[in-house]
C-alpha cells in the first residue's frame, strides 16, 4: 500500500511532496519520512484502515496519508481526503459563539430563553437559569444522547430544539460537568436566530471560507468531490469491515457531530485559534480575549482518561501535561475516530483521523511520540488498573443511578463491584445490557473492560459527588445521578 505526504506553507500554499526528508521546526527537525513509516506501521498494528494525520508545526502543515478509504474499494487514503468529524464539530460552533460574543451580539453569562425563547427543558426552574457559558462548558445539565432525526430541512435545528422540550436533565445546572450534545444544538439554534442563516450557512460564510477551508463541508452530497472515508466496524484486535451505512447521522446534528473535513483543514483551524484569532490573510476572525476565553478553564473534570481531559473551557477540552497546557477535542461517529491536540507553547498542533480498527490505541502511541518529539511532551500513560488493584470499600458506591434514557445498577458481589448498564424509556432498544466487573483503579475510580475502537482496552468508571451533595457515576463523561 502506497503512502503519501504534502506540506503547506503559512499562507496555505502548495509546498512539496512526494520524498522529503525533514523540516525544521523550531529547532527541532520533523523527519516527515520517519514518521510516515511510523504511520504506517501503527496503522497496519492496530488493524486501522486508514489514516490521515496532519502536524502544524513552525508554522507548516504537514498532511501525512497511509491505507484505504473503505476496504470494499480499495480507494486509498491521500492527503486531502475527507473523514467525519463526529464531535470535533464542537469546536467550530464554539467558535462561531464567540464570534457573535465579539460582535456584541451575545454574552456568554445571558440564558439561554433571554435568546430563544421557546427554549425548554424538563424542568421549568432549570431552563430559567441555563446560560451560555454553561451550554459551552457542558455544566447546562443538559443530556447528550438525544438524537432526533428533524428532516433535510433548513428548519431542522428549530424542529429538533422544539423537540428536546421534555427530556430530562442529567443534572441541575451548575452542579457539575456532563457531556452534552443537545446543547451544541442549542448553541447552533442560536446561531441561525443572531445571524438569519442556517448553522450550515454561518459556519461557511463565518468560518470556513475566511480560512480557506476548502476540504470541510457539513453535509453528504458535498463530500461527494473529494477522497471520503467510510467507517469501518469490527471485533478489538481483528480487520474491521465496511459499515453497513457510511452516515447515521441526521442533519439536525450538525453542530455537534457533522462536519467532514480533510486532517490539514482541521489543522489550519488550530492554527486560527494559536494566531489569536487571525487567518493567514491577517484578517481576524476572533478577538484574542475570545481566543483565550475558550481555552480558559472553566470547570474541572472527575473523568480525566475518556478523552483524556484534565478540564473544560468554552468548547475546548483542556489538557494538563505536567505543567505544559494544551487544548484539542475527539470525535466519534460510525466507525470513525478523529483527535486534536496542540500545544499553545510549542506552537504544535496533530489532527489524526482514522475509519475503523483501534482507533484509540494507534492515537496513544503515535501522539505519545510526536508530542515528546515535538513539544518536549509527555503524554499520561492509558488507562488501566494497577497490577495490584487498592482494597476499596464498595458499599458506598451500591445503589441505581440514572440520566435520561440510561439506569446504572451498582452492587457488591462477594466484594467486587459488579455494573450493569442499561437503555431504558425511549433508548430501551438502542443496545443490549453491558454487564461488568469493575477493577479498582482509586477510591472512586474503576476501570471496566472496554470495547470498541475508541474506548480502548479499559474504560474508566469514575464515582463523584455533585455540588448540591448528590452522589453520581460517570461513564462516557455523561454524569448519571444516584437515585436510589
């Protein structure tokens, strides 16, 4: 299988590819041609397709490509080709949010009915009170996994918002942090009301064109002009096949999960936010207070290994490298796996994205490595039990915890603390029971048996309390409360 590699120059320009060796990088080389081959080989180990891998770095883009877009075709990746973004698409609304918080338009701390107000929750009190920066922090209380199918219309946000009014919070708001994609959609609503275009139009109009973002699109008829991956599913540690379908994704979840772009596109975003908000053109798409703001920490998180996050700011996930600060996001959608890291010091950023296959192992590895190299980084080890797991009392952890659409059970079996979680109320169907032991990691911290290629070997399950004293369990960064 051939490999290929391109480089850009600040302003976006054709460099040179084809076999070239290293570039400088701030002192330090980057040996394109050693780190394609490492491409390749973790490729190639953990059963990934394919794979495009971008590195910023002294100012250059450097778009590596190794495999195949869908193993049915053999059509081979090559820099440029188009994966889906799953939630890196947080990031893009976010940024178009503080675009309108530049323009005056919008104050991170205004609720959200002050703006839309046919906003609603569940719970009256709560959707009084939800604000903006909480929408952004993922601190609204608002759940994740509502997905709703509002139709190709442009009036697909408006539908899905209006949809959403019923379904129950995680938490209440401010009292602590749950991944929330029914919020992102929230944000995108507001979006289309300040500015009169559709989320689609505004991220064009707003984001895409002034960075010359000619590689990342939101919808799948746009995709069709370019190299686009296809999901790959399959059992851990074995060659994935196709997906049975390359979208499941409606148009309704744009602002937080679709948009599909190429790894150097999703690249030169990065360098936007490490240029303070200017695009290679010096035009400014983002004030520097809105730049930092974002990268701000903004809420501390119990679960520091699902994507590795050590916090929160404005749409940023927050990394803590001993001592050196980073900001970046993962994404996740059919049988396709994207990640973001840059290093604000070291003026680095990586976007990988893969189709299939151990997704989530090939990114340790290969960032491990290039963050050393690169950033002077180092990287926490996965996660995993210790060899010999703490002695932890169990009893205070036995109980059910429940968020919409999911019931946790927690119970002691001759000392080990057994987990069962299921889908229930309108989710009853989506998937069978997962049952596991969990193996003491800490006090409140357990790793359970991972699956999938994202989750990797150990997924962590991680106790906490709320700030109103309610006992908690996170999995997937979704808080579900103790209910009984």
């Amino acid at each position: 299988m051939s490999s290929k590699h391109t480089s850009w120059d600040t302003e976006g320009n054709w460099k040179a590819s084809g076999d070239w060796g290293s570039v400088a990088t701030g002192g330090r080389k980057l040996y394109v041609d050693h780190w394609q081959a490492r491409l390749d080989r973790l490729r190639a180990k953990y059963h990934v397709p394919g794979a495009t891998l971008a590195v910023l770095a002294d100012g250059h883009i450097h778009e590596l490509a190794s495999g195949v877009l869908h193993r049915g075709t053999g059509v081979e990746a090559a820099p440029g080709s188009v994966f889906q973004l799953g939630s890196l698409a947080k990031a893009y609304t976010a940024t178009l949010i503080m675009q309108l918080v530049d323009e005056g338009l919008l104050d991170l701390d205004t609720t959200v009915i002050s703006v839309l107000p046919e906003f609603a929750t569940a719970d009256e009190a709560a959707t009084r009170t939800i604000t903006i920066r909480q929408l952004l922090s993922h601190t609204s209380g608002l759940t994740c996994d509502f997905t709703y199918d509002s139709g190709r219309g442009d009036d697909c946000l408006e539908l899905y918002v209006a949809a959403a009014r019923n379904v129950g919070l995680d938490c209440p708001p401010g009292t602590g942090v749950s991944y929330s994609s029914l919020g992102y959609n929230v944000l995108g609503r507001i979006i289309e009301v300040l500015t009169g275009q559709t989320w689609d139009e505004a991220l064009k109009s707003r984001l895409l064109t002034p960075l010359g973002l000619t590689g990342t699109m939101t919808l799948p008829e746009e995709a069709l002009a370019f190299r686009t991956a296809m999901g790959h599913l399959g059992e851990p540690g074995e060659e994935p096949v196709p997906a049975p379908a390359w979208d499941l994704m409606p148009r309704s979840a744009g602002p937080y999960g679709r948009v599909l772009a190429s790894a150097a596109d999703v690249a030169r975003l990065a360098r936007m936010h490490l240029d303070g908000g200017l695009a290679p053109d010096g035009t400014r798409l983002l004030s520097t207070r809105s730049v930092a703001a974002m990268r701000r920490r903004e809420v501390d998180v119990p679960d520091k290994w699902t994507v590795s996050a050590d916090g929160w700011g404005l749409g940023w996930t927050l990394y803590d490298w001993d001592g050196t600060p980073g900001f970046g996001h993962d994404g996740a959608s059919i049988g396709q796996y994207g990640f973001l890291r840059v290093v604000p010091e070291s003026g680095v950023a990586l976007v990988l994205l893969t189709n299939g296959g151990g997704a989530r192992q090939m990114y340790e590895d290969l960032f491990a490595e290039l963050l050393e190299s690169l950033a002077r980084v180092r990287m926490p080890e996965p996660f995993a039990p210790p060899a010999e797991p703490p002695a932890v009392a169990i009893a205070p952890l036995v109980g059910t915890y429940e968020r919409e659409g999911v019931r946790i059970t927690v119970t002691d079996v001759d000392g080990t603390a057994h987990l069962v979680y299921e889908f229930v109320g309108g989710m009853k169907d989506f998937s069978e029971p997962l049952v596991m032991d969990l193996v003491p990691v800490g006090e409140k911290v357990f790793a359970g048996p991972g699956s999938g290629a994202y989750s990797a070997a150990w997924m962590p399950v991680v106790f906490a309390t709320l700030a109103d004293g309610t006992g908690c369990v996170y999995i997937g960064m979704r808080a579900a409360p103790k209910t009984s």
